[in-house]
C-alpha cells in the first residue's frame, strides 16, 4: 500500500477517482501524486481502494452532513474512521453542505436524505451549527477535517451572507482548514453575478490546505458543476492568482463522470497544473 | 428563515420534484410548514434536482458516450434529467438498481418526453436508439436454438431514423458540432447479433427489407408469408382496377 508522505513543501497533485484513473495511474506512473477517493465509493465498491498499492489515497467525503441540523449515523461514521485510518489520508475533505435533513411533516420520522450535498442556508445560525457539527465530528479522527465550499445554484432562503462571507465566517470560528473548489467557486459568483476575481481576493486564501479544479456547464440560465469536461480558463486564471498567494497541500483535478474524457486534455491540464504549482 | 426547516423544505423538494410542482401552483401549501412561498426558487431547485439526476446515470456514459455528449453540447442535460427525475417522483418509482435497466427506462422515458417537432429531439431519439440498441445485443447472447419457422438468426433491432447516427456521432467527436449539418433522411437500419457479441453489425435496410424483417418474429411461417405476398399482389390488382395505380 502506498501512503501520501509526509509534506516537503512542494504541492502535490492528484486525481479524483474515475473510471478513467485506473488504467491512467498504470500507464503514466508517478505522474501524480495521489487519488482522492470519496468515501462513499469505497463504501459501496471496497474494490476501488486496490488503486492503493499502486498510489496513495487521499478521502474525501459527502456524508457527514457539516451544515446540517441532521447527524450522520453512528454506522456511517464509523465507516469514515475505518476508511480513515485503512488509507492513512492525511486529511478529510467534508462539504461545507448538507445531506441530510428533518422532514417536512412532524408526522415521518425518517429524515430525507439525498445523494447529493446542497448548499446550506447561509447565515450566522448555520456557523454556529456547523461549528458544533464539527467539534464533534472531529473528535473522532485522529487527522483534521476540512472543508470545501459549496456551488450555489439558487438564493438559499434566509441566507444572510454572501458566500464568500460565509465560508470566512465559519473557516475563522472552526479554524478548520479549506478546500477550495475554485469551480463551485466560478460557478457561485456567475450564478450571484459577483466577479470571481475580486471576490476570491476576500477568501481567507492561507487556510486553502487543497484546492479542485473541474468544468462546469451553463444550461438553462444557471451554471452547473460538470466533472465531464475540462475545466474553463477561468478556473485557470483564478488558480494563479491563488498559487501566487499561498501554497495549499494539495490541487485535485476532477474528471471523474466519463469514462471517455480525452486522455490528451487530462495530460494537457496535469502539466499546466504541475507548472503553475512549481513557478 | 429558521435553518433547518429551509434544509427541510429544500431537501423535500429535491427528493421527490412531484412536490415543488405542487408547490408552484399552490405556493400556500409552503406557508404551512411556516416559510415564505415567494423565498423558494422552485425552478432552481428543479434544476438542481435535474443535475442530481444526471449525476445519478453517469454510469450509462459507458453505453451512451455520443448521447450525454449530443446532451451535453446542446444544453439538455439539465432540463432533461429534470423532467425525468419529476417523471420518476409522479410515478412513485426508483431508477433502476443496474445500468442495462436504467437504460431501458432512460429510452422509455424518452419516447414520451421529446418533442420530435425539434429537430435536436428527434436527432438525439437517433442517437440513443442507435446506442442503445449496440448496448443491448452486446450485453446479451442470443439463443440459435432450431426453429420450425423463418425466424432472425441471433438478435436482430430494427429503428427507422431520420438520420444515419453514425455520420451524427463523428460529428460529435469533432470538437465543436453543429446538427444543422445533418441531413435529414430516412435510415432503415438493422443491429445484428448474429449469435457472438464480437460479431455485431449494423445493416442498412432498403424500405422492404426493414419491414420484411420485421414481420420475422419466430411465429409467422413460411406459409403466412406467402399468404401475405397473395395479399400484397391481390391489394396491387385492386388498386390497378379502380384506376388508383396503373401497372
């Protein structure tokens, strides 16, 4: 099995686990630096995590459901230590989302719960309960947990903040580490019609630990995160400006929907990742 | 807005799409789980519900590349997977539990839904017949057990198209795409498992030939066939009679 090894200050560079990556990881070895693999994929296909003898995995999560008002069961977050402790993963990246939530009727007892995390309403009563989520999340891993910022698609009713605001607001009360998808970032402020440039300049940038990169679709007035084609310039530009400030850990990039994204474009993106990281 | 009923709102609405139809044409239904109606973004949130949805059939990438790419560059996918994850909510049902089953549904839902009107539509029931017919005879093998009556050796499909979706689908891989450049035309096309996966092939069919072939269904015998070739030549002779065609 092979393990991210301890930090020696360059970034590394890997790739979200696809259909793709496998057959990629053999053919290009040592080409990245690690998988990131959800935690639910292992879950539901253990086979996935073979790619470990191979290269080393950082996990990655969707349903610890941070800024919700609905925990986890206890069977799924043992699930996520297990995995935790199995891949050695430095880190956890967890959506800044939910998952999970009450029923509308008092009468159900069950809550509802989606396959896809969703932004939460964004306001101080939201820091409060993802930092209370979070304290007690983290207690039960012996690495930390981070966070990664949501793609809004539509105005959150109630939300009081901006997104930008928001997730300062909860990286400065849970001193918790971010993960910055500057896609669902792009995709956020095209959807709020704020610039993305001078927006991401008021991100607490020195708390980035990883960083994803994707592409992203506009279909039906609103732009949407699309893991199936290459990431715009956009993305591109903002993830200089980023790198000229600050050294995350780790950049992931996320082709991970189609078994046919061009093997040519993912080199392509590597070696312009790898050269923005390394100037 | 209390936090958690918005969540709760949200989430209510993103599992089962059926509600925020509801909900549009009687937003006081919303008023009594104590939010305000003109908050919610419904079409947002069908939207959002439309990406989930997507998400959900990547896996069918697999089998159909050309049509989430056709989808894809013709800005479909959302409203597409929209409708049909609100289709999926009416009829109280859950996407099938593989993907040769999703597939199946996926093509079903899609006969109803399109509006062949609008060219897109009618070339994208091309392409994911076309695609979908390759993934079904590959997924299987076909009996050859011996037969009393004509019948199709192997597996046969038969679709009628408007279009060859094989000139459809270089163009796809094409970076950029324009379906204008597709001429219309009628294709008869035949996928064929002759009795080996490996072996598959796609026969274009004159207008006989397609229907011929469809009328070989393992139960009709040689003497149906002849019975309906006496038809066909009594039905010509009538025709000439009262004048309608002269032979």
């Amino acid at each position: 099995m092979k393990y991210v090894t301890a930090n020696s200050g360059a970034v590394a560079v890997g790739l979200a686990f696809g259909p793709i990556v496998p057959e990629f990881v053999t053919a290009n070895p040592g080409l990245i630096d690690y998988v990131e693999i959800p935690f639910e994929q292992l879950r539901h296909s253990p086979d996935t995590g073979s790619i470990q003898e191979t290269v080393p995995v950082i996990l990655h999560c969707a349903s610890m459901s941070v800024a919700g008002f609905v925990p986890p069961d206890d069977g799924t977050m043992k699930g996520i230590e297990r995995e935790a402790e199995r891949t050695k993963t430095p880190w956890i990246g967890e959506h800044l989302a939910f998952i999970t939530a009450e029923p509308i009727q008092d009468d159900h007892t069950q809550p509802t719960a989606l396959t896809y995390t969703v932004c939460p309403q964004m306001s101080e009563e939201t820091v409060e309960r993802v930092a209370t989520n979070l304290a007690s999340l983290q207690k039960r891993f012996n690495v930390p947990l981070i966070l990664e910022n949501s793609p809004q698609y539509f105005d959150v009713p109630g939300s009081t903040l901006s997104m930008v605001d928001f997730v300062s607001a909860v990286i400065e009360r849970c001193q918790v580490g971010l993960l910055l998808d500057l896609t669902h970032f792009v995709i956020s402020m095209l959807n709020t019609k704020k610039d993305p440039v001078s927006e991401i300049d008021r991100l607490p940038l020195e708390k980035v630990v990883e960083v994803h990169i994707s592409g992203l679709s506009v279909q039906s007035g609103i732009a949407w995160d699309d893991h199936a084609i290459p990431a715009p310039p956009v993305v591109f530009d903002l993830f200089e400006r980023v790198i000229a400030r600050v050294r995350p850990k780790a950049v992931t990039l996320e082709y991970n929907w189609s078994p046919q994204f061009p093997e040519s474009t993912l080199l392509r993106h590597l070696d312009r990742v790898h050269k923005i990281v390394r100037n | 807005m209390i936090a958690n009923r918005v969540h709760a709102i949200v989430a209510a609405g993103l599992e089962n799409p059926e509600l925020l139809a509801r909900w549009k044409q009687e937003p006081e239904l919303l008023r009594a789980y104590g939010v305000d109606p003109a908050a919610f973004d419904l079409d947002a949130i069908w939207k959002f519900a439309g990406l989930s949805a997507k998400v959900k059939h990547n896996g069918l990438r697999f089998d159909l590349p050309l049509t989430f790419r056709f989808l894809s560059v013709n800005g479909l996918e959302i409203d597409i997977f929209g409708a049909y994850a609100a289709h999926k909510a009416r009829a109280g049902t859950r996407y099938a539990p593989t993907t040769e089953g999703r597939i199946v549904e996926f093509v079903d839902f899609l006969r109803n839904w399109l509006d062949f009107d609008k060219r897109e539509h009618e070339l994208l029931w091309d392409l994911v017949r076309h695609e979908s017919a390759l993934a079904q005879l590959r997924n299987r093998t076909p009996s050859l057990g011996k037969c009393r009556v004509p019948h199709i050796v192997g597996e046969i499909i038969l679709h009628e198209m408007t279009c060859d979706p094989r000139v459809l689908g270089k163009l796809l891989r094409q970076k950029t795409v324009d379906p204008g450049r597709v001429q219309r035309d009628v294709v008869y096309l035949g996928y064929w498992n002759p009795g080996d996966p490996e072996e598959i092939c796609i026969l274009e069919l004159n207008e006989l030939g397609y229907h011929l072939l469809s009328l070989v269904d393992g139960k009709r015998s040689l003497a149906d066939f002849k019975a309906i070739s006496k038809k066909l030549i009594s039905a010509f002779d009538e025709l000439a009679s009262v004048g309608v065609i002269s032979k």
